[in-house]
C-alpha cells in the first residue's frame, strides 16, 4: 500500500481557491522580492544605511540562503505536521520578516530580514507545492502544476 493512498475527487471549489492561492502567491511573491527589491529598493538601501553597492547584494544573497535552509525544513516539518499549518507558519514568518525590514534601523538588521523572507519564501512554496499536488485528481495535476509554474514565471515576467 502506497504512504498516500490516492483520493479521487472531481475538479471543484476547492481546487479553485487552490488555483488563486497560487497564483496571488507566486505572482506578488516573486514580484515584490526578485524585481522590486533588487531594481529599485537597493538604491534606497544605499542611501539610507550608507553602504556601497557591492555590500548591498548580501541582503539578496541572504534571502536565497534562507529559501535554501527553509526549503527542505519546511518539507520535513509538513510531512510531520501538516501542509496548512506549514504555509499559515511560513506566511506569519513573511509578514514579520517584511515588517522587520521595513522598520529596519541598520543595514545588518535590514540582511537579517531578508533571510526571514527567504525563509518564508522557501517554505511557502515547499508547503503550497505538495498542498497543490495532494489536493489534485491524479488526472489533473500536470495542469495543477503548469498553473503553479505558469503564475511563477508570470511574477518574474510582471
């Protein structure tokens, strides 16, 4: 007997919210961290915490360190615990993490909250991607996961 037996459920309601919850997700995530904050806002960072461009980067570079760690956590800790409850976590770890480096005073504060969004990034997508498979019909979830991976590259292309 497979770990998961399979449930077959019909493409309905739920599937829709989970459809929105991608794409609102993905699109505003990828858009607000990866164009946003590298284009526009390392400019400001500059100026306000008077570091030179080259020392800026590490706040980017922390954001991908902390998807890194937080990725394969959060993957155990779903299995454990539950995919829901992981993505409320990872979203409650954005909200505080974006607050923090919006109130940031320092420029290593400011790094510090980016590998909080990291953080969340990494695990919201690990919990949002095996919520959206084990919510799917075997038969739909190749067009489960082009949604997923179509709303992603919307937010790098937007």
């Amino acid at each position: 007997m497979p770990p998961f037996p399979e449930i077959e459920v019909r493409f309905g309601r739920k599937h829709v919210v989970v459809c929105g919850l991608v794409l609102g997700v993905f699109t505003n995530v990828v858009y607000a961290t990866w164009i946003i904050t590298p284009v526009f806002i390392n400019g400001a960072v500059q100026a306000t915490f008077d570091v030179p461009s080259e020392v800026t980067a590490l706040a980017s570079s922390l954001l991908f360190v902390g998807w890194g760690v937080a990725s394969p956590a959060f993957g155990v800790l779903s299995d454990r615990r539950g995919r829901r409850g992981c993505l409320l976590a990872s979203r409650a770890v954005g909200t505080w993490a974006n607050a923090w480096s919006a109130l940031s005073t320092s420029f290593w504060s400011y790094c510090g909250s980016r590998f909080g969004v990291g953080v969340a990034l990494g695990g919201g997508a690990q919990s949002m991607f095996h919520l959206l498979i084990e919510l799917s019909p075997r038969a739909s979830r190749n067009v489960m996961n082009c949604v997923q991976s179509g709303s992603f590259s919307l937010g790098v292309a937007v």
